[in-house]
C-alpha cells in the first residue's frame, strides 16, 4: 500500500510540475525562447496567495484567482517590455539570438530574486491551506487535506488550459505561430499580442503553481529556483514545444521521484529529476514527444 500511497502523491506533484511545464514549453514553441526566469512567476505566486491571505484577509477563493492574475500580469510586462524589443530589433524573430534571450531572463531572474530578497526579506511565509479537512481516507491510503483540494485545483486548470489550446480561437492561432510564425502573419494572426498572450498563461500557470505549494514549501525568494529547474527537465523530457508532453512528463517526474523517495532515499529526490534529464539526453534526445510536436 506504501507504493500505491507513493504513486498517489506523485502524480498530485506531478500534476504542480505540470502547471510550471505546461507555460515554459509554450513559450518555447512560440519565440524558441528559454525562459530563465520562470521559477520567479512562481515565486510571484506564492507571495501573491499568501501575503493576500495572511496580511489583507482575502478569501482563499479569491486569493487564488490573484495570484494567477499577478503572474499573468508580470508575464505580459516581461513579453512586451524584454522579449519583444528583442525580436523587433532585428525586424524578424528567427532573426534573434539565443544567447541574448538567455542572457536578458537569467539576468531577470536574479533581479526578481533579489527584490524579493530586499522587499519581504529571507524569512519564510506559509500561505494558508485551502481545506481545514487534515486528510482524506482513500481506502487504506492516507493524503493530505491541502494537498489533495490543491492537486484537483490543478487538474482542473491543466484540463482547462489543454482544452484551451486545441479548441479555442486563440489556442488554435498559438499552435499555428508555433507551427510557423511567417506563415501565421501572412495569415493575418498577429503574432505579437499571441507571443503576449503566452507569456500571460505561463505566468498565471506557474503563479497557480507556486500559490497552490506556499502552504507545503513555503514563500520564500528563491522558492522557485528547483520548480523552474525540474520544468525545464519536464519539457526536455516530454519534447520541446509539446504541450501533451509536458504533461505527461510532469506526471512521470512527480512518480519516479516519489517512488525513488520511497525505495532509494528522500535525501537525494531532488537528483532523480536531473538523472531522467541525463538518460534523456543520451537515449532520446528530441524527448517522448518532440518529433511529433514538429509535425502537428
């Protein structure tokens, strides 16, 4: 029962990753961009939900849907204030070079890092949890009542957002820019308020993840260094620029690094992420899903 127990909370934390994997991985599609300053959104979050209910009083249900908002919001600024003069400066966005993007959100992200460091100071806020319930019976095994209200928060927002991108107008206009962005412009899709569009759903996505986890790891300015460094995981791992991947590598993360927590030790489960990073890159590199993410 220990393994079931095991394989459970996996796939809830899985489905955490996923909500930070989900965002990077679009972005990526969109403007080839890595995204170094990702785990901040979920930094943002996390401060957002709990200082919002901690400090001002905010109902929880109404804490959540700011933290979301927040991200969103940092995620539109950092698109049209950062990323996109990139791009135009060059007149044309596959005219850009990696290493400036890089170099513009890793230096972003020890600037957000820092001013969390300056404002809120190194002393750690716990966001309250979503359920007085202290745990649900699922048969024999045992979960945690935050964990288990927060993980079906989660699915149900990854529900939301996949359905999002494969059914909706604008979810339609995001796969064809990150199908081909020319091709999309002599469309007559604007490419631009797309790229910001993305930015604003990984934002959100990954301010919901760092808001629904204040509760179990606390708010603190570097929370979401090891949360950015496992999605980056995931999205190598499910393929770059797919959706379904990220996905689905989130959920795969979240149960290896359970089940290694089990039967190897919890000390190094922190490792098992960038081991599968490792395997991956030897024995597949283009990931589960990345042939099939070039052809949709």
């Amino acid at each position: 029962m220990l393994t079931l127990e095991a394989i459970l909370l996996g796939l809830i934390m899985g489905v955490f990753y996923g909500l930070m994997a989900f965002g990077l991985t679009l972005i990526f599609g969109i403007l080839k961009v890595v995204y170094f300053a990702h785990g901040e959104s979920f930094m943002i979050g996390a401060f957002t939900y709990s200082l919002l209910a901690l400090w001002l009083g905010v109902p929880l249900w109404l804490a959540i849907p700011s933290a979301i908002l927040v991200g969103g919001l940092v995620g539109v600024v950092v698109e049209r204030l950062l990323i996109r003069p990139l791009y135009e400066k060059f007149g044309d966005w596959q005219a850009m070079r990696d290493e400036y993007a890089i170099i513009v959100t890793f230096g972003l992200s020890l600037f957000l890092v820092n001013l969390a460091n300056q404002v809120f100071g190194p002393y750690p806020f716990r966001g309250p949890e979503l359920t007085d319930v202290a745990r649900f019976e699922l048969g024999p095994m045992i979960i945690g009542g935050h964990r288990a209200v927060a993980g079906a928060v989660g699915v149900v927002v990854l529900g939301a957002a996949y359905l999002f991108i494969q059914h909706s107008f604008w979810g339609k206009q995001i796969r064809a820019v990150a199908q081909n962005r020319f091709g999309a412009s002599i469309a007559g899709i604007d490419t631009r308020m797309v790229s910001m569009l993305v930015f604003a759903l990984a934002g959100g996505l990954a301010a919901l993840s760092g808001a629904l986890l204040a509760p179990l790891f606390l708010a603190t300015p570097d929370v979401g260094v090891l949360p950015a460094l496992k999605s980056f995981v995931i999205v190598v791992l499910g393929g770059m620029g797919s959706p379904i991947g990220s996905l689905i590598g989130g959920l795969i993360l979240g149960v290896l690094e359970s089940l290694g927590a089990l039967y190897i030790s919890y000390t190094y489960r922190d490792t098992f992420a960038f081991v599968i990073l490792i395997l991956v890159l030897l024995l597949r590199p283009q990931g589960l899903f990345g042939e099939r993410a070039r052809e949709v």
